[in-house]
C-alpha cells in the first residue's frame, strides 16, 4: 500500500516524539512492504516564526492532499505573552475546522504494567478501558469573543447536527464495545447542554436502543473517573469539557505522555497526536515520552488506512517495551530512565523482532 503522511512536529517536545513515530513508520513499512511516505510541514510557533502564520496556507493543503497527518505538540512561553494576538493554538485550532475533524477519540486504557504508576489503586485502574469522545470543532472553542482589559465574552454555542453528528460517532463505537454510554453536560446550567442531553437523547433513542445510555454533569463526571473509572466504556462531551476531562482520565494510566488520540472527519481522514501538550519545560533535552504519539501511529494505520495487523504490532512492541522497563522519565525518576531516542530504538527492534 502507499500512503503519504504529513508530520507537523509543532513546538517545544513535538520533535522529538514524532521523529520516534517517524522511525515506527519506517519500521512498520519495511517490515510490511508499505510505501509510507513522509513529508514535513511547520505549525504553531515554529510556523509563526518562520512564516508569520500558525498554520500556513502551503501547510494545509499539504494536508488537504495527505492521506493522514501526524501532529506533535504546539505552543511554548515564546508566543504566549499576554498580548500576542497570534497564536501557535490558533493554527491547531484551524486545521482542525479547515479539515472538518469533528470527532476526537481519546482511548483511555492504562496498561497492566505500568499500574503501579498510577495515583490511583492498581484494583481501581484495573480493567479500566475508557474511550473518551470529545466534539472538537464547535463549543467554546470556536464561538466569537471579545476581549479587552475591562471585559471579556467567549460564547458557547452548538447546533443539533453538530451534536447528532458526534453522538452518532459515540453510539457507533459503544455498540462495537460494551453498549454504554455516558454523555456529560452541564445541563443543569447551560443552555448547549440543554440542548445537547435532549438531542443525545434522541438519537441513542432512535438509532442506538441496543446501547444503554447515561447522562452525567461534568462535575460529578470529573469525580466518577477517580471513584470508579472501571464502570465507564464510551464517554460523549462537548469540546471544552471533553479537553479537561482527558487530560483528568490520563493521570489514571501514570503519565499523560501514553495517551494516543485520532481527530477525524465524515471521510475518514484523520489528524492524530499524542494528548499532551508541548512541555517546554522538558523540550530540547531527549528525555519527552513518545509512547502517546507512537500508540497515536497504531491509531492511524488502523483507522486511515485499515492496517489492523500493522497496528496490532505497534501496540504489542509498545506492550513488550513497557513491560521490560523501557520508560522515560515521567514514570521512572532516576538514572534508569530512557531518552526518548532510546525508547524509539527499542521499539524498532521489537517492531523488526515480532
Ligand atoms: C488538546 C490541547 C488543545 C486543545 C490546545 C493546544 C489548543 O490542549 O489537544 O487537548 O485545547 O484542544
Ligand atoms: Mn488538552
């Protein structure tokens, strides 16, 4: 098969973890006879500096024309002083509108290995198996704002079809799971979550009466993935609270650095990234997981280009390599520790091996 693959490494650790997926990539085409081809383009920070712009207009088409596209991270303190009217989120928050990818699947499934990480008891993380659907191209995120030093206004809106489309997404993947689903609000507040429960509502009525469905508020949802994360199976929420609640249930697998994520719209097209941010912090120094964005080249070839086996032998290299103790240095904090370009090199050799 070929395919061509456009690589946005973005801002601070981004680089560093793709060039680990891009060596996965090659390892999965030679071992497979894939023609899996990569090419480069700038966003966020990177791409303001060197062409004024988050996301470049020769970037986006470039994706327009890809087959999949595999982010990094964007954003950093150089472009985030309080005054910048120019962001490296605005050129994420573009191509995700520009391409229409209106369904985020963030798979939450701690790996037995590595439970003794967690803040959580191992009992309580055991089975956990969360797919969390986050609506990605509306909301808050996307309605107009106003801003000056005395006020400012971001506004909240979503139509019905937006809110059918996502739900639909959620129910389809809960009936090829346990056939349950939670959908959170804030109904008992806002006006879109109103509207979101009656709609949700509906369309499991209508469409999905074989999967059962529950709806949550958002508060006590943020408390029931600590109390009791092992009940859920395919969350549904709108984009701010699907943001939050994410980057809440990844604590669950011990570091936000594992979690893989698939952005994709009606064609199937997709954007993946890990789900975790730029952690300038840590950036230039080697050391970022690139286990996220690693899981998140499984999800692209199983979901862009139906290359179940290859996938399955990414996610067993990062299964074996996690159990041997291949980690960086969010999990262990002494000199045993990995580089990220260590981790990358056991990962091929498993890939090669299996
Ligand atoms: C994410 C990130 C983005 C978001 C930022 C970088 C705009 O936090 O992908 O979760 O809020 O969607
Ligand atoms: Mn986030």
């Amino acid at each position: 098969m070929k395919k061509q693959i456009v690589v946005l490494p973005g801002d601070g650790v981004g680089p560093e973890v793709t060039a680990v997926a891009v060596e996965v990539i090659a390892a999965i085409g030679a071992k497979y006879d894939h023609a899996l081809n990569i090419e480069y383009a700038d966003i966020g920070g990177i791409a303001i500096d060197n062409h004024n712009d988050p996301l470049p207009a020769d970037t986006l088409q470039r994706c327009q024309a890809a087959d999949a596209i595999l982010l990094g991270a964007v954003g950093g303190p150089k472009w985030s002083n309080p005054g910048a009217t120019v962001r490296p989120e605005q050129g994420l928050l573009k191509i995700r509108a520009a391409l229409g990818l209106f369904a985020n699947l963030r798979p939450v499934k701690p790996y037995a290995s590595l439970a003794h990480y967690s803040p959580l008891r191992a009992d309580r993380v055991a089975n956990v198996d969360v797919m969390i659907v986050r609506e990605l191209t509306g909301g808050i995120y996307f309605g107009d704002r106003v801003e000056s030093n005395e006020l400012a206004t971001d506004t909240c809106s979503y139509s019905a079809d937006e809110v059918r489309r996502i739900v639909r997404v959620a129910g389809g993947l809960a009936r090829t799971r346990r056939q349950h689903l939670v959908s959170v609000d804030k109904a008992n507040v806002l006006a879109t979550s109103r509207l979101w429960r009656n709609v949700t509502s509906e369309v499991m009525r209508t469409e999905f009466p074989d999967v059962e469905l529950e709806h949550l508020l958002v508060d006590a949802a943020a408390m029931h993935l600590l109390q009791r994360p092992a009940d859920f199976d395919v969350m549904v929420t709108e984009n701010l609270f699907g943001d939050i609640l994410t980057d809440e249930a990844s604590v669950l697998s011990g570091s936000i650095g594992l979690l893989p994520s698939a952005s994709i719209n009606a064609s199937g097209v997709g954007l993946y990234e890990p789900i975790h941010g730029s952690a300038p912090d840590i950036a230039g120094q080697g050391i970022a997981n690139p286990y996220g964005t690693v899981a998140s080249v499984a999800m692209m070839l199983r979901h862009s280009f139906g290359m179940t086996d290859e996938a399955a032998t990414i996610e067993t290299a990062i299964d074996q390599c996690l159990e041997a103790g291949h980690l960086t240095a969010d999990l262990v904090r002494d000199d045993t520790a990995l580089s990220t370009q260590q981790v990358g090199s056991a990962l091929c050799a498993a890939i090669d091996a299996l």
